[in-house]
C-alpha cells in the first residue's frame, strides 16, 4: 500500500535546489524514511537525475554503525560526489544517530566534532542538495536550525492523516473513522488486518523504540519504570486540564511515588521532543493572554495512545477531540485551548466567575477559528453547554463545533458553524467557508 504524503512531496520539491538544508522531523516510523528514499527518491528519478547522482545512508541500520562517526560519515558522503560538475542529493536518515567525538585537531577534550559539523561542512558544496531525517525535536529542530542561521528548512511529517487512511480505505467514512480514532494512523499499520496484529505492533512501537530512544537519548534508564507509568496517565487524561503537580500527586496518591513536579515536566519534555506528545498552552480569549497552567497533552498518534493502554479506554469524545488537534497541526494551524470568562452572580447576588472553555483555538497568519468538538448536540441541553463559550466571544471571528453525528453543514442564528467529523477531516477547506 502506497501513500502519496502530497502535503510533505509538494514541500521537498518546492524547496529542491533552494541552497538550503532540508531537515525532515517527526515521530520515528511516521513515514519520514518511506516520503525521502522512495517517494522524493522516485520524483528525482523521474525528472532526470541519475542514480549516480543520489547519495543515501540510513545511519539506524546496523550495517551502517560505523557512519555513526561524523568522520566516516563525512568521507563516506564526499566519495560518492567525485563529479564537481554535477549536482547531487546526498539523504541522511536518522541523523540523530550520529556521535560526538573529540576534535582530534585541537588540544581542548571538550571540542567536540558533531554531525553538525559535518552539515556545515556540506552545505559549502556548492553541488550538494542535502536532506537530512531525525526523531527528536530538541536536537533536530533547535539546534540545527540555530546553527545553521536560517540556512534550514523544516519540514515536519506526521502519521498518516484521516484523510491519507480513508482516500485507500476498502469500506465507509464511519467504519473509516471508527479504524482511524482506534488505530490511529502509523503507516504499518495499515498494511495489517487483525487486530491482534495491529496492537502488537504498536506496543512493540513503544518498547522497542520509543521508550528505548528517550532512555538512550537522555541517559534516564532507572526511571524507565516512571516513564511507563507517566506515558499511560498522560493517555488516560488526553483532552483533560494537567500541569506537573497536579501529576506529582496523582503519582504519589495512586502509585505511592514521590517524583517531583520538575521532574515530570522534564520527563513530559523529552516526549514533545521525541514527538511522541504534545503539548497546548491555553489562552484567554478575552484577556488576550496566555495561561501558564495547567495545560493539556495530545498523543501525536491515536493509535499510540490507545495501545498504552491495552485498547481499553476508547472513549470517543476525548480521541475525536484528540485526531482534530493533531490535523489542525498537521494543516499548519497553531493550536491552543481557550478560556473565556463568565461573570454570574449567585443565589445570594455574590459576583462570581467562571470559566468555559473553547476547545481549539486555531490561528495561522491572519486567521483564527474557534473549536469545539462534541460527539452530538441533539439534546438542546446539551447543545446550550456546548456553544456557552462561543456566543461569549467578543469578536467576528468564525466559530465551529464539530460533530461525531452525520450532518449536513449548517449555521445557527448566532453564525456558529457545524459540520460531521468526517466532513471536517476530509475537506481542509471546509474550515474557512
């Protein structure tokens, strides 16, 4: 089964040629490797460039451990540029992987030679068109971009969006997304038929290599106990307000650990750097500020999500909320969760305040929209709760509530928007008409 991943080949060849290093990121097994050495591999066959012409190494394959070193790496790449008159690709997937070594030229141990430097040193080629492929944010997305004083592109891959799943689907948008809200949308996946195998699979995503890869990365190995447990209540509360203390309670009530709130916030950085989580600062719509704490925790994939936890807490309401955050992202938008204050009085005529909140509040150049994801609004009760927050927003903005129900798309006499899941996800477009 072949996807297209159109959204990231559109951006690889837009930026061809550009002068500039192209850093692929995301979650390991998203599909980075498939999109650069095949697909985007493909294209350049197909548009004149020879094989000869195309230099990849995959530095996560056994075979090619010694490429590890940024010396060998470095030769390795420039024996395969012999011709000065032409013009090469040079792929580096799972740069990461890469080792620090001494500077062997220097006298300070503390020098080191990086896989940085060896970027740099390949950028000054003027025939070279280098792509390079990581798994973790901190190293990949910061520091090289930083380093390289915007001589970089980022190009972010996610896994496969509803859209991807559902265009080679064999069946209906509801059976389509019932599959996508359960498994989520990791490539493999999707070349699988049986559950069993599906959850097996995404578990030994997580032992394997995701856990193996945060514990290696930042030399945590005897709190590998602690990661486990932090990454299954993380995927119990998606959708639902936390901040570090709040966890370090949870921990101490629930599992009788003290692990400080300092000690989880670094812990829940590592996994928004391994792209495994991620985070959504909250914003007061009326104040035009943001809101330190608490926060909320997306799973950059469902399916991980759910397989955390043994496929037993597949409640639809959090997970639908969950697959529009991470689509949202995909397209481009930035993405927080709204406040907006409600003053009241009570019995007695007290003045009290209240906060509801706005699901998505989803702002890219000049746009914003506001959010709300309910799984339906058949009850009127249910429909009032729903939209309390959007009718109290002070501005012209368009405003959405996203339904699980089939539905025709219609608007309210206070404008506000509704429209079925599987239409929202389906029809990018749908967000600005």
């Amino acid at each position: 089964m072949q996807y297209a991943r159109k959204q990231y080949m559109d951006r690889l060849i837009q930026k061809k040629d550009n002068g500039r290093i192209k850093v692929i990121t995301g979650l390991r097994r998203s599909g980075k490797s498939y999109l650069l050495f095949t697909l985007y591999r493909q294209y350049l066959l197909e548009n004149g460039v020879g094989e000869d012409r195309i230099v990849g190494l995959a530095l996560d394959e056994i075979d090619n451990v010694k490429y590890r070193n940024p010396f060998e790496l470095d030769k390795f790449i420039k024996e395969r540029m012999p011709d000065k008159a032409k013009r090469y690709y040079v792929f580096i997937d799972e740069i990461q992987f890469v080792t620090e070594v001494p500077n062997p030229y220097v006298n300070d141990p503390n020098e080191k030679i990086t896989f940085i430097d060896v970027i740099l040193g390949l950028m000054r080629l003027p025939n070279a068109d280098i792509y390079v492929t990581g798994s973790n944010s901190k190293m990949l997305s910061s520091d090289i971009i930083t380093q390289f004083r915007d001589r970089g592109d980022e190009i972010r891959v996610n896994p496969l969006s509803f859209a991807e799943v559902y265009a080679q689907y064999q069946g209906d948008k509801r059976g389509a997304w019932r599959d996508y809200y359960t498994y989520g949308g990791m490539p493999l996946v999707w070349t699988m038929d049986s559950h069993e195998e599906r959850s097996r699979y995404l578990r030994e995503l997580f032992s394997r290599t995701y856990i193996k890869d945060v514990l290696e990365r930042y030399q945590v190995k005897n709190d590998a106990e602690v990661l486990e447990i932090l990454l299954n209540v993380l995927a119990s509360g998606i959708g639902s307000l936390t901040n570090p203390s709040r966890l370090s309670n949870t921990f101490a009530s629930e599992r009788q650990i003290k692990l400080a709130p300092d000690t989880i916030d670094k812990y829940i950085r590592f996994f928004i750097e391994a792209f495994l989580i991620q985070k959504a600062e909250r914003y007061d719509v009326k104040g035009r500020k943001y809101i330190k704490t608490p926060a909320k925790y997306y799973y950059s994939d469902p399916g991980l999500r759910n397989a955390r936890l043994g496929f037993r807490q597949l409640e639809e309401t959090h997970l639908m909320e969950n697959v529009l955050y991470n689509d949202l992202v995909r397209r481009g938008f930035d993405v927080d969760v709204g406040v907006v204050e409600q003053n009241l009085r009570d019995a007695s005529g007290k003045k009290i305040r209240k906060q509801l909140e706005v699901d998505f509040v989803v702002n890219r150049s000049d746009e914003r929209y506001y959010i709300q994801s309910a799984l339906s609004i058949d009850d009127p009760d249910k429909k009032e709760q729903e939209i309390a927050s959007l009718i109290r927003i002070p501005d012209s903005f368009k405003k959405i509530v996203v339904v699980k129900d089939y539905i025709k798309p219609w608007r309210d006499e206070n404008g506000i928007q509704y429209v079925g899941i599987e239409d929202f996800l389906l029809d990018e477009g749908l967000i600005s008409k």
